[in-house]
C-alpha cells in the first residue's frame, strides 16, 4: 500500500526527468516520497525482517504527516512472499480513526518493488494514485498557504519558459488570515457520507491551505460571491485572487459529485445483492470518479456478455480460482464436456479459464497500480496521422470537383506527428482532437513493449503466481491470461487514461486564457469626454455611420459609400457631420473594407480636409456586432433603428465604454481565445459568466444610469432582481443613496450585502435625472412603511451619503466614519490632498494594523476604507489599463521588412503565441519562444500573465510571407 513518509533524497545519481512534477514542471519535494511496505500477515514479521514504522520520531501518526529530520534509518531489504488469491482491495482513509491503514496488510505487489528499488517514484496525480500530500498540517506551520503541499514547488521567474510542460499556479500568498469554525451541523457536509475528510482533500486538490479552503467552503455556504469574498473578506481567503476561489470553489462541486456518485452506485450494487461492507467502504473512499469506476468495474453489467461471463457461465470460473488457489488439486481435463460448446476440448477449455484470469487481472485495482507505475517510468508517446477514410475521400473528391473536399492541409503539422505525452503542448493537444473529432486524423498512445514485458513477469511470479506447485500448462495458460489482459483489457484502457488526462489539461489551460483575455478585453480603459463617429465599413451597402455623444447616446446615424464613384460628395457629408458635432475622433470596425476605409480617412486627414478639427482615428474589433445587432436586447434598446446601424453603434460604444457594451454580447463571439468550440461548454460558459461578474462588481455600477443588462451581472443580482431593480427607478425616480435597495421587492438581506459595495450612487447623475434638480427627493411613504413592516429594516433615508461613492461596503461605514474622526478630517474632504496627506501622516506615525486594532476591524477591511476615502471622485480601475490608439497615417505589409522595430497592440492571446496589431491591416503572430521572463515586466512574468489582449508592445518583424500574408514578429518589450 502506498504510504507517505518524510524521507531523504536517496536516488541522486539515477535521478532523471522522472524526478519532475508531470503536470507542473517542476521538481518533485525531496522531502517526502512513497514506499512500498511488504505484506506482513497478521502483524507478525518473519525473521530478518524490520517493522515498517508506524509512527515518527515524536510518537505520532504517520498519516499525519508530522514534520520529521530528512535522516531516516536504511531499512533492510525485503523478500517476497506467497502470493494468495486477488481479494476486493479496501481504499482506506487517511482518519486517524483508521489505524489498520499503518499497522494491516499490505498488497503483495509491494513486495517485488521493495526487491528490485528501494524507492520508486510514483507520478502522485495518477488517476490510481489513492494518497495525496496534505497541506497545512504540519504542527509548526502557521495559518498560511505560502507552505506549499507536497509535489508543487513556487514558480520561480528564472524557471519560466513556453516549451515546458505547463505549470501549476500557486493560489495563494504570504499573507496571513483567521479561520473560520466550520459549522458542525452543516446538511451539505453531512450528506457527503464518505470517509474522507472534504477540506483536507479540497486542500490536496487545490494547493490551498486547509484553513482558506474551510473558510471559503464555510463562505460559499453562506451563499457570498466570488467578487464579494475577493474584495470584503480578504483576511478570511488568504488574499486569494478571484480565479483561485473559483478553482476550489469548482473542485468543491466536484467533490460533491463523486460522494453523489459513490452512494448512487452503492444503492446499485445493493438492489443487485452484491454490496458488502467492504465494498461500500471502498467506495467511500474514493476520491475521483475514476477511483469509483475502478471499484464498480467487476460488478458493472455491460449491454453484452464478455467473453468472461461466457465462460463463467459455463463454469469454468472455480477452475480459474483453483488454478491460482490449490493448483496442484486441478485437473483441468475434467471440465471437459465434449456436446457442450465452449468446453468440447482442452483448446476451448483452456481459452475459457484464460479469459477469466485476464478479466481479474484487468479489474484488479493492485495491478492498475502496477502497470500505472511502469509507464510513469516509461517514454509514452501519442501520435497522429492522416486517417484513410480522409485519403479516400481526398482521392474521391480530386474526380469529382463538386462535392467539397476534406481540408487535410489544415493539419499538416500532424499527419506523422510524435510527442511524448508530458510533454505535448496544449493547443497541439486540442488540434489533435479536432482533427480526430473531422476523421482527418487518427491518434494512438504508444506505450513501449518492455512495460509489457515487466508486467506479465511481475503477474505470473508475484502477483498473481499460484499457491502451490502448477504444471507447465497451467502455468502457460496463467502466461496467455497475463499477456491477453495487458493487450486485450488494459492497454485500451491505460491509452483512454492517457488521452483523457491532457485533454482535460488543455481543456483546463484552453478556458484559463479565454478567461484570461477575456478579462483584459473588458476591463481596457473607457474613452470618456468625446464625440465619436462610428464606422461599420464595407462596399457594395456602404459604411454605416454612428455619432455618438460622449454619454453614448445616439446623435446620428447614416449610410455613406466611401469607395464608389461619388467619394468627394460623401466626404463632404461626412466634413458637415463632424463639423456639426464638433467630432474629432473616428472609431473604424476591422471587417470587410476596414484597410480601404482606413486609407480614405488617412487621406482625408492629410489633406486637412476637416479644417480645425484635429481627427484621429482607431481600428476596433467588430466580432459579435452583427450578431448582436439582431438579438432581442438590441431590438430593445435600438427599436426603431436599422441592424447595420445598430451594429455601428456597437462599434462606437465599445471604444467609449468597452465593459458595458461587450456584456451584451456572448463572450464566444466578441474574437478571443482559442479551440473555445472544443472545450467543454459547460465549464466555459461557468468560467466567463464568473469573470464578466468580477469585472462588473470591481469596477462598479451607477445604479441610476446603467442598464438592466449591464445591472444582473453585479454580484448579488440576477435577471429577476435587476428588473426589479428597474421597475422600481422608473416608479420611484432615481436611487438616492444606497439603503434603498432595501426597498426594492425581491432583494434580500443577503442580496443587498453582496452587491451593495458595488453599486454606485453620483449626485450628479441623480440631479441629472431629476426634473429641477431637487436635491431632496422623497421617498414614497407607501413604500417606505411597507418595507419597514416586512422587514422590519426601520427608516430608510432620502439623503445623499458621499460613501456611497466609493468601494466602501455599508458594512464598514461607522469605522469609516470613526476613522475620519480620529484623523481629525470629515466626508466634505474625499479624495482632498489634505485627506490624503492626513491619512498618510497617521498611518506613518501608528502603522495600519495598529489603527486597524484601535478601531477593532482588519488591517484589510481599514485598507479598503483608506483607498475610497482618499481617491478622487469618479474613479474607475480601468484607468490603469490600455486605451485604444489612435492615430492619423496608414503603413502597409508592403512597407515591413525583417529587423524593422514597430510597436503594436496585443489583439488576443494564443496557447502558441500572442497575436500583435501593429497597423498593417493584418495581425503578426509572436510565438511563445520569443516571450521570455527578460522581456516581460516583473508582474508579467508569470506564466498565467504573460501577454493579453490590450498589452501595448514593442516588436520587431522577424519574417513576412506576402503570400501567405502572414507576419511573424519578436518581442522586445513591454510597453507602460
């Protein structure tokens, strides 16, 4: 049995790539490493034997994991011993309840391994792997997740390079937090009915401490958001950003699955009659859905009968248990009956007991094990080709010019490719799969005959070797058995092992980067103050037009044709517009016609066609306009207008404010990310729906201008609550301050404490809104008294609170208040230099965790408080990130040539590259060789970070191919 000790490093010479982490590059912890303990029957040992320690130096158990000296006493080697017949294998628990998992019996395959290695390095996220490191369980380690678990190592930014497998990304940091008592009569973790302990494994899984996974089970469970835990419960998660905690927040749900999974299937095998105890405690100890698939896989009916239930059912099973039980009592001739099929001869006979043995062996989760560790080992290789349904077809379509023919040539990279399966790249991975999924190509895991040839060794003489004395024939049809299970029933399976295991990587790293670029995307800095013309381009229907005021309503709107014979007339048309409008900014969708129309406003500007204005221009990307253009929430919003109008000003509005326009579109279709149609969908849609979340909370909303659309996305609200939420504006008039959420039907004491932190009330935009602008507007009394006898909330006020501006959380307003008044300052002096320079006097002189103790809040909590009382009004965080650029002349690829250094926008961010707009009307691609941690900032040099959608570069032109209009560029810097 697997077991985890505290070890020292004892294979140094013959350390090989084995030594590294498979799925994070980095080098396995020399401190802890798995044995194999040899079966001792009964607790007795035999002569020349030593007791596998059960405890450490400090007397106490070893399942604890108890930090221990490197320096451990050599243990003498072990014999093998007699092998009996296979039982049903228990999955013990790592409870201290169980202490047969240290003292019991152990498997006879651990036997041979002690004899031929002393130490055997086993890949700890194998699928069979049954025990995992334990972080934060060391009795001298504080309450930090800094203390990584075993087998991740922190990523250093000298270790960084593209062509390593992909590393793990480390969730957390030094900060320190306190832990939250988990409630022991919690219905969630008491229907779980496992023996496993859910935060110890969720910490296992995740590489959190245990004390951060307990405090965000026990938040989720308290229904808090993601945004709402990331930005006000800081100190409880460990300062963990908003990925980190939907990552444990999704092994959680999975966890669940499994523990629903394991009790549907005992329910199974106990309407079947065949569930023991032992069985259902080897249920509840899986931990995966494969663990529960190995365990269920004897009794699982299939929709035929295998050739082992063939064979059992003519009886020939007692012979295949006696053949490994008594052989020396079998007489295999007797079970020959010579009318009856399948047991006419010795042949038949033979075959049926073979088939048998190889269908224990193949269920038999000790040799899984086994084989498992072996191609750990070993060099397994997946490679693809052109499949021959693909050549026969391309034969056939060549004759026949009208049907349309495979496109082979769109994987040419894969029809003879070979790659170890560690170190495959994730978008080769997927390419594959797609090419699988079109019958272009064919795949196969290779894994080498001597895995083979070691396991059916290790099968006839120590795992499955027969108790007694076997003639040669015997022993020959336990050979056959051995070597028709590994062919027949365990390759096949180790192959979809393999092909699940990094297609679930690339699938994983595939929706990270979507995530990724599509949180750049929609956090890039608004333009605010000005007028802009919108241009969706294109020929023969010529280019819409879109004037926008710097509010983003709707000035104009127009269809001009800019590349036919009436061009100069046009202009002018478009001179009277501008001049009208005084629009000085020119935003051009990249579609059809985009170069031609760039070229005819350059021109224009050259020219200074339109006189006093100083017109610049920009190139946005227009994926999803159109679409969204004739969806019901533009219809809505744009009633009375055109389709290809509303798609210009789609355009326009993602330049003025990119985060509210681009929440109306369906994040797949706004161009971003790669393989997004072969993921899964599921977890891509719960992946973007948390990340447009997060972006709408932190930057916040005015809840008295935004849209319905723009308002369900606030963490704490959904569709119903949003239009709620609107109904009551529209009856009311606008939001005076933020307690008036309360009033609104369908929000809750819960709701209201999610979202209220991210709701934003302006006085202008309410005296805006307001009819005199009355600053006193009242609040109806039927409403007020309603809500007050309902929810007993008291009265609600109808004035305005200055903190209502700001990322404060109403929670935290009498510290803030207390704050004020103990720095000597008021609400009248926000976002003031002299509240500024006062708080930074006071912060020096007592440090923020003693201000924070006097005012009996976190040093977290008093952080946030300082941050929204001293910036200015109106701040946006997006202010701190890229802005589209504009610009006034036009370069071409014509005009690019190798070594020429240029600077450009990144347009979206690929597993194998990054693709840069450097103004030539055609993307350049870096690929991910040239994107090394010397030519990225310090907070880029992170694998996760490296280049996103709005980053601004400096690159220089390593190659273009005017045919294929391809340009392939090298990185130089990052621009700020």
């Amino acid at each position: 049995m697997l077991r985890r000790t505290r070890t020292a490093k004892v294979y140094n010479e013959t350390s090989t790539d084995d030594d590294f982490d498979d799925t994070t590059g980095n080098q396995k912890d020399d401190s802890e490493e798995l044995e194999w303990f040899p079966d001792l029957n009964d607790g007795k040992m035999k002569k020349g034997r030593q007791k596998a320690p059960d405890k450490t130096a400090d007397g106490k158990p070893l399942s604890k994991r108890v930090a221990k000296p490197k320096e451990t006493k050599p243990k003498a080697e072990r014999k093998p011993r007699t092998v009996r017949a296979p039982k049903v294998k228990t999955v013990k628990s790592n409870k201290e309840q169980q202490p047969e998992d240290t003292n019991g019996p152990k498997p006879a395959s651990q036997q041979l391994m002690m004899v031929k290695e002393e130490r055997l390095s086993i890949n700890l996220n194998s699928e069979f792997s049954n025990t995992a490191a334990v972080p934060g369980d060391m009795p001298d380690e504080g309450p930090s997740s800094s203390q990584h678990p075993f087998g991740v190592k922190k990523e250093e930014p000298e270790d960084f390079t593209f062509e390593e497998p992909p590393q793990k990304k480390q969730r957390t940091d030094a900060q320190q937090g306190r832990p939250i008592k988990l409630k022991v009569g919690n219905s969630r973790l008491e229907d779980l009915q496992m023996n496993w302990d859910l935060i110890q494994i969720l910490a296992e899984k995740t590489g959190a401490g245990q004390w951060v996974c307990g405090n965000i089970v026990q938040l989720l469970q308290e229904e808090n958001t993601v945004p709402f835990m990331v930005r006000y419960r800081k100190e409880l998660i460990n300062h963990m950003d908003a990925d980190a905690v939907r990552d444990v927040q999704l092994v959680l749900e999975e966890l669940r699955s499994v523990a629903k999974k394991s009790r549907s299937v005992a329910q199974t095998l106990k309407k079947e009659g065949v569930l023991t105890s032992q069985l259902e405690n080897a249920l509840q100890n899986c931990t995966t859905a494969d663990e529960i698939d190995h365990v269920y896989a004897p009794y699982k009916k299939g929709s035929k009968l295998s050739k082992a239930r063939r064979a059992k059912e003519l009886g020939l099973e007692p012979a295949a248990l006696a053949l490994l039980q008594a052989p020396q009592t079998l007489d295999i001739h007797s079970c020959i009956q010579p009318n009856k099929k399948g047991l006419s001869n010795l042949v038949e006979v033979a075959t049926g007991v073979q088939e048998i043995l190889a269908d224990m062996i193949s269920k038999d989760k000790e040799s899984l094990t086994y084989v498992q560790s072996l191609c750990d080992r070993a060099s397994v290789t997946i490679h693809s080709a052109v499949s021959k349904t693909a050549l026969k077809e391309q034969q056939e379509q060549q004759s026949n010019q009208k049907s349309k023919p495979k496109d082979i040539a769109k994987f040419s990279l894969y029809t003879d490719f070979t790659c170890n399966v560690q170190q495959i790249q994730h978008h080769q991975t997927l390419a594959i799969n797609r090419g699988e999924n079109l019958k272009i190509l064919t795949v196969k895991v290779n894994i080498p005959d001597w895995v083979k040839n070691d396991f059916c060794r290790w099968c006839v003489n120590v795992r499955w070797k027969p108790q007694g004395f076997a003639r040669p024939e015997l022993m020959e049809i336990l050979k056959n058995a051995a070597e028709d299970s590994y062919k027949r029933l365990i390759l096949p399976f180790l192959s979809r092992g393999y092909r699940t295991k990094i297609t679930a990587s690339a699938e994983k790293e595939s929706i990270a980067m979507f995530v990724r670029n599509l949180r750049q995307r929609l956090l890039m800095c608004p333009v605010r103050g000005k007028v802009i013309m919108a241009v969706d381009p294109g020929f023969h229907h010529g280019c819409k037009l879109a004037v926008l005021s710097p509010t983003s309503h709707i000035l104009h709107t127009d269809v001009v044709y800019l590349h036919g014979s009436a061009r100069r007339r046009e202009a002018e048309k478009l001179r009277h517009l501008m001049l009208k409008h005084s629009c000085q900014t020119v935003v051009i969708g990249n579609g059809k016609a985009c170069r031609e129309t760039e070229a005819f406003f350059t021109e224009l500007i050259k020219q200074r066609f339109f006189h006093q204005l100083d017109v610049s221009y920009c190139i946005t990307d227009e994926a999803g306009a159109s679409i969204y253009s004739v969806s019901p929430e533009a219809v809505k919003e744009m009633p009375d207008l055109d389709p290809n109008l509303r798609s210009a000003v789609s355009i326009g509005r993602r330049v003025q404010d990119p985060l509210a326009e681009l929440i109306k579109i369906d994040p797949k279709h706004i161009g971003i990310g790669t393989y997004q149609h072969d993921v899964s969908q599921s977890l891509l849609r719960a992946a973007l729906d948390g990340v447009v979340q997060e972006c709408v909370s932190f930057v916040g909303v005015d809840i008295n201008i935004c849209s319905e659309t723009l308002m369900r996305h606030v963490a704490g609200l959904n569709a119903g609550r949003a239009r709620s939420i609107m109904e009551w504006r529209e009856k009311n008039g606008p939001f005076l301050n933020r307690e008036q959420l309360k009033l609104v039907k369908g929000l809750g004491p819960k709701s209201f404490q999610q979202c209220a932190g991210f709701i934003r009330v302006h006085p202008e935009t309410v005296l805006s809104y307001s009819t005199g602008g009355n600053k006193e507007l009242d609040v109806p009394q039927n409403q007020t008294a309603g809500k007050r006898k309902v929810k007993a909330s008291g009265t609600i006020s109808n004035q305005f609170n200055p903190l209502d501006q700001t990322c404060i959380h109403p929670e935290s307003y009498s510290i803030a208040l207390r704050f004020l008044s103990q720095i000597e300052s008021s609400l009248d002096m926000m976002g003031s230099d002299s509240l500024g320079h006062n708080v930074k006097n006071s912060v020096k002189s007592s440090g923020l965790d003693g201000l924070a103790k006097s005012l009996n809040t976190t040093p977290e909590t008093l952080q946030l408080i300082v941050d929204g009382l001293t910036q200015p009004p109106g701040f946006d965080i997006r202010q701190d990130f890229e802005q589209a650029d504009f610009k006034k002349e036009i370069v071409s690829m014509d005009d690019l040539y190798e070594g020429m250094v240029l600077t450009g926008r990144v347009t979206n961010a690929a597993l194998f590259g990054a693709f840069v707009d450097i103004g030539v009307g055609r993307s350049g691609l870096i690929p991910k060789r040239f994107i090394t941690t010397d030519k990225l900032p310090n907070d880029k040099k992170r694998r996760s970070l490296a280049l996103g959608p709005g980053e601004r570069v400096e690159v220089m032109v390593k190659h273009v191919d005017l045919q294929r209009n391809r340009i392939s560029l090298d990185l130089i810097r990052v621009l700020r």
